[in-house]
C-alpha cells in the first residue's frame, strides 16, 4: 500500500514538472512569435555596443511590460560581464548594464531558487 502511495506522488511530481516546462516553452513560443526583432538582429545590435564582445548567454524575456532580448557579453580584456537589453518590437537597446562576476553569481543562484 506504502508502495503504490509513494509511486503516485512520484508521477504526481513528475507530471507537474513537465507542465511547468510546457508551459515555459509555450510562453517563449508565444513570445517568439510576437517577436518582430530577431534573436540575431538583436545580437547584432548588442555586440555593437560593447566593442570586442562575445556573447555569453541570451534569452527572450519580458521585463517592465516590454518583451526584451537580453544578452549577457564578454570581453577579453575583462571579467566583467555586460548585459545588454534590446527591445524585441523595435530593436532598440533599452539598457546597458555591466555586471561584476559576483554580481552574475548571485542573479543566477536567484534564478535557480525561482525554479525550485
């Protein structure tokens, strides 16, 4: 009996977990679709703002309302990281923000802590 309880509330836990991922990955289709700047023109106009740059991460998010391209670049010459944000509608960059390693440390460890 302890058996088959323990073996439906693992499906359980497993089940809602992919509904959570579906449900993320119908939320960046939904936004993707919307989307009217492409992930590599907008990257375009993230590297021309940080000369040298490579990007290290991207994701399409919604921040403030907008629906964003967030890029997170690296340089060379540096350990620091800039983020930069292009609006998704119209291509422009809404914000330029550099970033400390610590810094992109504790913006990851409360990212992991959203998801758990």
């Amino acid at each position: 009996m302890k058996i088959r309880h323990l073996a439906g509330i693992t499906l359980a836990v497993v089940l809602a977990g992919c509904a959570t991922e579906n449900s993320k990955e119908a939320k960046q289709a939904k936004w993707m679709a919307k989307a009217k700047v492409t992930q590599a023109e907008a990257q375009a106009t993230a590297l021309a703002q940080v000369p040298n740059g490579t990007v290290k991460e991207s994701e399409l998010e919604k921040e403030h309302g907008k629906l964003i391209w967030s890029f997170d670049v690296a340089t060379p010459d540096s350990k620091d990281i800039t983020e930069v944000n292009v609006d998704a509608m119209t291509g422009q960059v809404v914000s330029t923000e550099h970033e400390k390693p610590e810094d992109e440390a504790k913006e990851a460890q409360g990212e992991k802590k959203d998801k758990d």
